[in-house]
C-alpha cells in the first residue's frame, strides 16, 4: 500500500516539475520574430520562490538544483552558476521563512526581493570576475523587476490553483505532521 505523505510529496514534485517543463517550453517556442524591448518575468523562479515560501518540504534542494540545471543548459548560460544562485536563494528563504499565516505578505515579498538581488548582483559578480559576456545591467535590473511584479500573480495561482498555502500557528498537516 502506498503511504499517503509519500504520495503527496511525490505528487507535487511531479507537479512542479511538469509546470516548470511547461514554462520552459513556452519560453523556447518562437512566437515572436523580433525581440522584445525588456525581458520577462522569470516565472519559473517565482514559483520557485513561492512554493518555498509557502510549504518548504514540499520542494528539495536536489530537485530545484535538476530543473535548474536543466534550464541552464537549455538557454546556454554558463551551467550550474544561475542554479547555485537558485539554490542558496531558496535555501536561505527556506531558513528564514516564516510558516506562519499571519506574516504579512508585505514582509514576504521584501525578503523575495532582497534575495533575488542578491542572487543577481552575485551572479552578475562571478560572471564579471571570470570575464564571461553578459547582458547589460539595465536589461537584467528589468528582468528581477518583472519577476518581482509578477511574484505576487504566481502566489495567487500557487494558493488558489495549486492549493498550496502557508501554514497556520500550530497547524498539524494529517499528512505531513506538524507543519
């Protein structure tokens, strides 16, 4: 018999992995002939973010570091530099989370927005110290803007659609356990 926490769990890793596959394939398609004046949000990154925020057991170091990785190497950015960025992000939001519900979600999208700036001033850092080509300062500053612009859409998907949200003072998950 399959056990209940181990089905959801695997569940929504199977589920996280298939929409981050679906937005990667929609970001490859090409739809437009000509290139756009600013970048897209990173909306893999935000749903990252946001399922961290709100369940961290739900997403493993591991697995975040896979689909990343993957990422990396479909766009041709230097491999596993934005996915070491990605991964001590959310570790650090994983520590420094609150799972509480009554955080305000001012709060949460401050400490979401320091850690992508300081995912990209060091990832910026690295590439400059090895001297590899980057895009200017002002395309990838447009870039976290718009992820930070869209991150509080993804969390209102992430609660309504997926279901997912942060626990309550003291909750017990009958799956999971205290929470």
């Amino acid at each position: 018999m399959v056990d209940p926490k181990a089905l959801r769990r695997w569940t929504n890793r199977a589920l996280y992995v298939a929409l981050c596959a679906l937005l990667i394939f929609l970001d490859i398609l090409p739809i437009s002939v000509e290139a756009g004046r600013y970048p897209g949000p990173d909306v893999m990154l935000a749903l990252t973010f946001a399922i961290v925020m709100r369940r961290p057991r739900h997403l493993p170091a591991p697995l975040i570091a896979a689909v990343f990785l993957a990422t990396d190497l479909l766009y041709m950015r230097p491999p596993g530099l934005w996915t070491a960025m990605v991964v001590l992000g959310t570790e650090y939001l994983r520590v420094h989370q609150s799972v509480n519900e009554e955080t305000p979600f001012v709060t949460e999208w401050l400490t979401v927005a320091g850690t992508l700036l300081a995912m990209l001033l060091a990832y910026r850092t690295v590439l400059w110290l090895t001297m590899v080509p980057q895009p200017p300062l002002t395309m990838a500053a447009a870039g976290a803007a718009a992820t930070l612009l869209a991150y509080p859409l993804t969390v209102l998907v992430v609660r309504q659609v997926l279901r997912i949200r942060r626990a309550a003072p003291g909750e017990v998950d009958p799956l999971e356990g205290r929470v």
